[in-house]
C-alpha cells in the first residue's frame, strides 16, 4: 500500500512539473519569438 501511494505521489509530481514547464515555454515563446527556437551549447 505504501509502495502503491508513493509511485502515485511520484506520478503526480511529474505530471505537475511537465505541464508547469509547457506552460513556461509557451508564454517565453510569445514573450520572445526569436528565443523559443534558439538553443544554448
């Protein structure tokens, strides 16, 4: 059972984070057109 709610927690987590990070890249993208498709080496 602790197994079970802690792979859930886990899932939650990430599924926050991936959507927090879209939406970040989404509004620098319409901030800054020219930065969205430029990446840094």
């Amino acid at each position: 059972m602790t197994l079970i709610g802690f792979l859930v927690l886990t899932a939650l987590v990430i599924a926050m984070g991936t959507r927090s990070t879209a939406r970040y890249e989404a509004e620098r993208a319409e901030t800054s057109p020219g930065l969205a498709t430029r990446r840094s080496r």
